[in-house]
C-alpha cells in the first residue's frame, strides 16, 4: 500500500493539555502510518533544551541528563488501530477523524483513549520541565514508538531494544497506558495457538467415504468450554487468566468433506508463568491433538515493592489494580525495570467505535506526574 505524502503539522506542547491530545487525534497514526505523527513530536521535542535525542524509524527516544540520583522512563504508542467503518452509498468505508470538543467536555476520535491522551501527557510534561519552574528530581527518559497495535515482530519499542538499549536504562518505568488514572501493576502474557485437527477429503453425497476433520476438533471446544481459568496472586495483586478460542477455518467447499481444521486458541497466563511454563499447561489441556505455538509474549510482575514505584504509588493515591491485558510494561520487565501502567482513559473504551476520553482525566493525570516528579 502507498502511503500519501502528508503536510507537516506543527505540535503547540504549552497549550492545554487537551487541546494537545485534540490535535494528535487529528492526525492519522493507523499502524504502518505513523510517520506523520512521528515527525510532529520529534519536531516539537528538538525545540526543547537539554534532551538527548534518538529517532529510529518512527520511534524517538528524548532523555534529560540531570545528573539525578533515578531515572523514570515514561513510554507511548503513537499507533492506532484502524478507523471504524461506515456503510454509504459507496459501500463499506472508513469513518472520518474527529477530534470532538477541542479543550473542554470529552474528546471522541480513533486514539482518544488508547492512548493519545497519554502521549499528549507525556510531551506537555517534557514541556513542562523547561519552562523556568523547579528542575524534575529525576531524571526522565520519554520513549515513543511504531507499532504497538500489530504483531509483536513489528513493535518499534522492540527495535529500540535491539538498536538502542543503552538509551533504555532506568529504576522505574511507566506506561501512558490508559487506566481511568488508576495504577495498574504489571501485566498478564499472552499466547497463541494453532490447534489441528485432519481428516480426508470425499464428496458430501459420499461423506462416509472421507473423514470430517471440522468434527474432529468438537473436542478441543468442548475442552476449553469446560476450562475453568484461574486467578493467581503475584506481589499482593490477583490477575485473572483466560483460555479461549478465538478463530477456526477450514474446509474448501460446501459439496466437499474438510480434510482440516485450524482453531486458533488464544491463552492469557498470570506473570507468575514463563512463557514455556504457560505453553506446557495449554498443552496439558490439549494432550493428543496437534498444537502449534505461533507467538507469546512473556507477562510482567508488578514490581510495586520497588522504592520508585512504591513513591509513585503514594503520590498518585489510590489502590492499585492488575494488568489483564498485554502492555509493553513487559518488554521493561525483561530489562530488569519494573513496570506499571498509568494514563488517562477507560481501557474499555479502547479500539471501540465511540472511543472517546474525558478532557479532564487527561489534566489530572497530568498534574499527578508533574506533583510526583516536581
């Protein structure tokens, strides 16, 4: 696909930080378009003293050097999932880019929650720490990044990893992430699999003569119907697991007899699990059939026991809560850095075609950043 060439837009980092998060709707950042978006922050980031920066692809690292005692890493997605989609008269088409009530009320557009609103956080408060008022006590390192929304090979946080992990150092690491303001530790693993099941192929005026395999993976539903997924205690928080089909395909025809049969499976593991400790339990689920892994990522343990983390805790208030889903809290994990999850927005409200986020929420966390590093 051909992307089309694109102005350039000029980001205003000093004005409200909602009419910011406003203006980064505007912009079309579906993944494998972010270039646009990415040129508009790095653009803005360079007009700020004192920032060591990095740019890989549409990835941007911009880090102070203070000299401090810490360093915090606070780090955002500059992807969306795709737009929603109307039907018109032209047939199915993608719905315009609103930005909603500039500044006040509530923002509604593709990214409002996840996580835009976290992105525009993070570039008002680099802002923020150069416009004459008290140094931060730490130092900060601002990372974002291509990619989040698709496959993990693709993830531009992965390729900053690879090409610039000395940049990626740190005691504590935050995700924009949103969570309605609450402190979400760590984060569950993901995993996928293939299950397959054969048969053989015959005219479906003759069926006896081949073998069905669509109905030969009846038992691999009926197991994960009947699957009763755990909650596991890690560090004081209990995350909640899952185990579930989520695709199945086969057969080529309706006068032809499957001869195979594919239900992808996918498993959401506790971060008391390896990934190979939550591959053995899914094969032990689904011992006698064929099972393929074809991605995981490893989970993340909160880490709230850490200094940093237990100082951010404190000033932002609040009990904190469990990751269910996958955040990239895991790849600062493998680092060593213990992670959590923090930003504005309702995650259930992410990828929704209503997706939307309060101008205020987006404020307060904010102000909840500027307080605890201030």
């Amino acid at each position: 696909m051909v992307i089309a060439e694109t102005a350039p837009v000029t980001l205003d980092l000093r004005q409200d930080v909602a009419l910011l998060t406003s203006a980064l709707i505007d912009i079309n950042s579906v993944s494998g378009n972010e270039r646009q978006l990415a040129d508009a922050v790095e653009s803005a980031l360079r007009q700020l003293p004192g920032l060591e920066m990095v740019r890989d692809g549409d990835s941007i690292i911009a880090r102070t050097n203070l000299g401090r005692s810490e360093r915090v890493i606070l780090a955002g997605h500059l992807d969306t999932v795709p737009l929603p989609v109307t039907e018109d008269s032209l047939g199915t088409v993608p719905s315009t880019w609103p930005s909603g009530v500039p500044g006040d009320g509530v923002l509604y557009g593709r990214g409002a929650t996840d996580m835009k609103g976290g992105v525009a956080v993070q570039l008002a408060l680099a802002a923020s720490m150069f416009d004459g008022g008290a140094e931060p006590s730490k130092d900060v390192t601002f990372v974002f990044y291509d990619h989040e929304e698709v496959e993990a090979v693709k993830s531009g946080l992965g390729r900053l990893v690879r090409n610039h992990g000395g940049l990626l150092g740190g005691d504590f690491a935050i995700l924009l992430e949103p969570t309605d303001g609450t402190v979400e530790g760590g984060c569950n693993g993901t995993m996928r699999f293939h299950a397959t099941t054969f048969g053989e192929a015959a005219h479906s005026a003759r069926a006896w003569m081949g073998s069905n395999a669509i109905h030969a993976a009846a038992p691999i539903l009926e197991r994960l119907a009947a699957y009763s997924p755990q909650t596991v205690a890690v560090d004081g928080l209990d995350y909640r697991e899952s185990l579930n089909a989520v695709k199945i395909h086969g057969g080529t025809a309706g006068n032809v007899i499957p001869d195979r049969c594919v239900v992808e499976i996918n498993y959401r593991f506790a971060p008391d699990k390896t990934p190979d400790q939550a591959e053995a339990h899914v094969r032990e689920l689904l011992d006698g059939f064929d099972v393929v892994r074809t991605d995981s990522a490893a989970g993340a343990r909160p880490g709230l026991n850490h200094p940093a983390a237990a100082s951010f805790v404190a000033a932002v208030g609040g009990e904190p809560k469990p990751k269910y889903g996958w955040t990239d809290a895991a790849r600062f994990s493998e680092l060593g850095i213990p992670a959590v999850n923090f930003g504005p927005g309702d995650a259930l409200l992410a990828h929704k075609d209503n997706e939307h986020v309060e101008a205020e929420a987006i404020r307060t966390c904010l102000r909840a950043l500027q307080t605890w590093l201030s």
